[in-house]
C-alpha cells in the first residue's frame, strides 16, 4: 500500500479540525448518507464546548491509491506535550495559518518542533475568504517565521496553498478556482515522501498515544518503526533506557480507517496503529519483536512550568453532589492521567489526602478539573504556584517566562502595556497589524499571567487577542502584586437570606443568592477594603406586631458574581481554596474555623517579623 504520514498542525482556532472534516468527505472516507458531527475530530464533550482541540487523533483517508494517515493536533501550548510526541509518527507537516491572524504563538512552536525534527512543511493559509484577509502579507509573515526557527534551504523552499477548511476548496493562487481540495490532496502526495520501510527488520514499534477503551483496556497507539506484527504474536516493551517492562501478546491489532478504528490481522512498517493487552507499557516505550534489545530515540518533554494541590473536600457540604470523594479513589485517577498525559506529573505530599498535580499551564490543569468534576469527583483546588528552578552555575533562582502576543485596538494599547508591566512583563516587540490594531510581544513571568486572561478581555472591551507560549526560565523578577481586596466570609451555616445580603451588598459584591447553601468559613463576596470581614448572611428582618403604614419595599438584589472554573482558581489566595463538585464551585478559606486562621496568621507574622 502507498503510504503518507503527516500532522496538521496550527495555532488554535486556525481551522485545523474543521479542515480534516472537508478531507474526509471530499476523500469518501465518510459515506454521503453517513452522520458526521462538525468538527468530527472533536470527540470529547470539553473539545466541543471549547472549541478547542486537546487530545491528538489520527484519522486515515484514501485517495486515488494512496493511504493518508492524518494526526489532528491540539493548538494550544498547554497541550504541546501531544504536539512534541506526533513529529516522531511522520514525515510531513501542513502548517496552517490564519489568513489574518497570521503566525502565533503555537504556529511559532509546532513549527518549531516540525524543522527540529527534519519535516519538510506545506503552507495553507486558511479563511482566504474572510473579509480582513491578507494572505500575501501572511505568506512573507510565515517565511520570516522559518527563517528565524532556523529553518534550512529545502524547508525554506515550501509549497503554498490558498484555502477555505469550511467552504472545501484549495487553489494554488490567490485569484485560482475555488472548487474542491484536490489540490491539497495531490500535494500531500507529491510533497509529503513515503514512510522509510524496512520489512524484514524484527518489529518494533514507539508508543506516542496512550487510552483507555472500555472494551479492550488500556490501548498504545504509534508508528511501526520496522518489521510486522501479527495477532497474538510475542512482544516485549522496554523502556527509553533500555530497560525490559514487560512480556504480552498483541490480543488485538488496530488501524484506522476514516473515522473508525478497525481490527486487523497483520501491520507493518509504516502503519499508524493501535494495540491493546499491555498492563504496563506506556507513551515514550518501544513495543518490540522480543528479540530487539535497543529501544527507539524517544523525544523528552518540556517540563511543567505550574503546580496545584488536589486534595479532598472536608467541607460541611461535602458527599452531598459528588459520588467519589475518598483519597483512594482520586489518586488512583490522577496517576491513571498522568500515565496517558506526559506532559502532567503528579507527587505524593505530606499530607495523605493531598496530591501536588504539576502541568504545562491554567488550560491544561483546569481541563483535568473539569474532566474530573463531571465524572463525580469532589475536590479541593489549592491557587496555582510556579514550579522554580536554580541556576546550577550561580545558584540564582530561576522561574518560568512566557513569550505573549497581543492583538488589540489602538485605544487599548496604553491599559495592556500598563497591566503587563505591573507582571513584570517586559515588551519585545510593537507594530502595527492593520485595520486600527496593534500587535505587541511581551516576556512575562507565568506567576504574572495567572488570572490575567479575564482582566485582559475586561480592559479589551472583549476585542482583545491573547496567546502565550512557554519561552523559557529567566531570573526572579521580583514581587508581583495579587490581589488587594479582601472577602467576605460567613460565619455561620445554612441557607443565606436576601434580606440579610441585601444589608451586606454595601460592604462589596457579593459571590451568592439567596437560599444558597453556605457555612462558616466559606467566602460569599469581596470586601471593598483590603482586609478580610466575618459576616452573618443568615440573619432574617425583625418581625413586630405593629403593621407598617406602607407596604414594605421588595428586597432586590445586585446579581451576585458567579465565576467560573478558571476565574475561580485564578482568584483565590494562598490561604483560600476552590470546593469543586459535579454540581457546584464554591470559595472558602483553607482553615474554616475563625480561631485557627487568627493562630495561623498571628504564626505567619511571627515568623516574618
């Protein structure tokens, strides 16, 4: 069979997914009466909601003879653990770019990692058809970007497409016909070469991709590096030292066809495939003949730049929504993630109902939250802290910086430069970008982005464009300033009464409505002054037997502020945490009882004084 690997990768939002839906109808990998969903690719309920993509898949089309596998990549950087693991499965890359947007930040790191690892890419610039398109400007955006990732002669002289993912249609120029995607088609196999194939080698195969299917366990998907592999044939699997796993058999052998993966008796070098009945083996080990000793070069992966802490919910409110709550059970999925999700890393704390869950950003870590909310989990969600590191030189402390590409209008400038700088941010780069905008490129510490996102689109008046990009570590620049209000926390349990939030409305904003569950401890506003106020939101209006000579008024309140997953995480302190369960988002402070915080803080300056 003819073969062709390749990825599409871009930044997010630039219509990746959207584009392999058109290539596997216009391919007849997916029948004409057959149901797709939009954005097919997107299987996960977070993707759809999202938008986002945030596990690669691999999907295989035919055309003309010609097999394509096709691995769908994620965009966002949080998620460039699966981007970094794909290059290793391919031998070509379609980079697509937004025909306004132009290059971002996640353009700027795929394609990174693309030339890194020798692929030679084919250009599309996407939504041609958008009214604020400047494909021309685009195409000369993409080949400085190349040139400064160090791209070589060959990979500077790539082909280029102008295209529409939704509108299904691909021309060599600006001006050409706009009719179908063959174009595109015959340039992946014109342009993308066959996979190198040595048959006769023993099989091996690196695993890239790593899931749990309900039918068949825990399922390894990779490229096969040599040889073939048939069912129920002998393997081994060894790790990235060379050290032996384990000893299975292939119980089952899949391949992918459109958008299902099918069983099949017999692989060999080239395939993109599937295996399952390994217990043991995971991303980045070589599953192989048992007679091979040498495992493949595996590629390492950034390290996470941002931790929290899981740990139980002990609130008063705790079991009534969630069904899994004990320790046991929530360690037990948190190593069950960090098995198939390289890029996160989980550690046992001190406390044993505690786990420090360390990731690659806020995207990332809330995605496991969310994920972890739905299946009827209950968590206690610490405020995000950076991970640093030491200088091996000096000694110095070094923490993560991130590389920020803002697009926003021109009145907007001075606010986000303002922002940027109270996080220590330092400007790179200002330009104009056409139609009364203005792109700007910051270094920022990761600590100073946490929380940011939603401010940025407050002073944006929702205009604005953020992406980041993990650019690497750099000295401590210093104290950045959190937040300066304190909150309102009550101190009793039960159900809050309007008229007694009414009363406190003038004390700040407020998190809750009436007849919402609360108990002491719990944080159910913002204070308008900097220190944090016990307050009764329980108390009802004294009831007389002297009847009023006007009706009294109806209490109405301000509506209360609710955050969501992210905002909430971004808002608490370092002496707060987030309650979350399948049904709820809750506030509180870490130490419920108003005795203990008074010692803890009475402790804290004692020490600092």
């Amino acid at each position: 069979m003819n073969l062709r690997n390749l990825a599409i990768i871009a930044h997010v939002d630039h219509g990746k997914t959207t584009l392999v839906d058109q290539l596997l109808k216009q391919s007849g990998s997916v029948r004409a009466n057959q149901h797709m969903d939009e954005c097919a690719m997107d299987s996960g309920d977070i993707e759809r909601e999202r938008g986002i993509t945030i596990l690669a898949k691999c999907t295989s089309i035919l055309w003309n003879d010609v097999r394509l596998n096709i691995v769908d990549t994620p965009g966002h950087a949080d998620f460039g653990g699966e981007v970094e693991r794909i290059m290793s499965m391919v031998d070509g890359c379609v980079v697509l770019v937004d025909a306004a947007e132009g290059p971002l930040p996640q353009t700027k790191f795929v394609t990174m990692k693309a030339l890194a690892a020798g692929l030679r890419p084919i250009v599309v610039i996407n939504k041609v058809d958008r009214q604020d398109a400047r494909a021309q400007d685009v195409l000369n955006e993409v080949f400085d970007l190349f040139a400064a990732l160090g791209a070589d002669d060959e990979q500077l002289d790539f082909p280029v497409l102008f295209a529409s993912g939704r509108q299904g249609w691909a021309s060599e120029t600006i001006d050409g016909p706009r009719e179908t995607l063959a174009p595109l088609f015959e340039l992946i196999v014109r342009h993308v070469p066959a996979p190198t194939r040595d048959l006769d080698a023993p099989f091996a195969m690196l695993v890239t991709m790593l899931e749990s299917d309900p039918y068949l366990g825990r399922v390894l998907t990779g490229r096969v590096h040599s040889g073939r592999a048939r069912v129920n044939m002998a393997i081994k699997a060894l790790t990235r030292d060379g050290d032996p796993i384990e000893d299975a058999r292939a119980t089952k052998l899949l391949a992918f066809r459109g958008l299902d993966r099918i069983p099949v008796d017999e692989v060999e070098a080239g395939d993109i495939i599937a295996i399952a009945g390994l217990t043991k083996a995971t991303v980045a080990d070589t599953l192989c003949d048992p007679a091979v000793t040498t495992p493949i070069a595996a590629t390492p992966i950034d390290p996470p730049t941002l931790a929290m802490t899981f740990s139980i919910n002990d609130s008063p409110l705790a079991g009534r929504e969630g069904s899994k709550v004990q320790s046991r059970v929530i360690r037990e999925r948190l190593l069950r993630e960090a098995e198939g999700n390289v890029a996160i890393q989980i550690r046992e704390t001190g406390d044993a109902d505690a786990f420090e869950v360390a990731g690659r950003g806020e995207l990332q870590l809330g995605v496991l939250i969310e994920t972890m909310r739905r299946e009827g989990f209950e968590l206690s969600i610490s405020r995000p802290r950076v991970l640093f590191r030491s200088d091996p030189q000096t000694g110095q402390r070094l923490e993560p910086i991130e590389e920020v590409f803002v697009d926003v209008d021109d009145a907007y400038v001075g606010v986000v430069v303002d922002k940027m700088a109270q996080r220590k941010g330092e400007m790179i780069d200002m330009r104009p970008s056409g139609g009364a905008k203005t792109r700007i490129v910051f270094r920022v510490p990761t600590r100073g982005l946490i929380g940011y996102h939603g401010e940025f689109l407050t002073d944006t008046r929702g205009t604005g464009i953020m992406s980041r990009l993990f650019h690497g570590y750099g000295p401590w620049r210093g104290p950045i300033e959190g937040r300066r209000n304190g909150v309102l926390i009550s101190n009793g349990d039960g159900e809050a009464v309007t008229y007694a939030l009414w009363n406190l409305e003038e004390r700040g904003y407020l998190m809750i409505g009436g007849g919402t569950r609360v108990y002491a401890g719990m944080i159910i506003g913002e204070h308008s002054r900097e220190n944090d106020l016990e307050v009764n939101p329980l108390k009802g209006k004294q009831l007389t037997n002297f009847r009023a000579a006007g009706k009294d008024e109806a209490v109405k309140l301000t509506p209360p502020r609710v955050f969501s997953l992210e905002q909430a995480i971004a808002y608490v302190a370092d002496d707060e945490l987030v309650e979350v369960t399948p049904k709820s988002i809750r506030l509180r402070k870490k130490l419920l009882d108003t005795n203990d915080r008074k010692k803890a803080q009475r402790a804290a300056e004692a020490e600092a004084g």
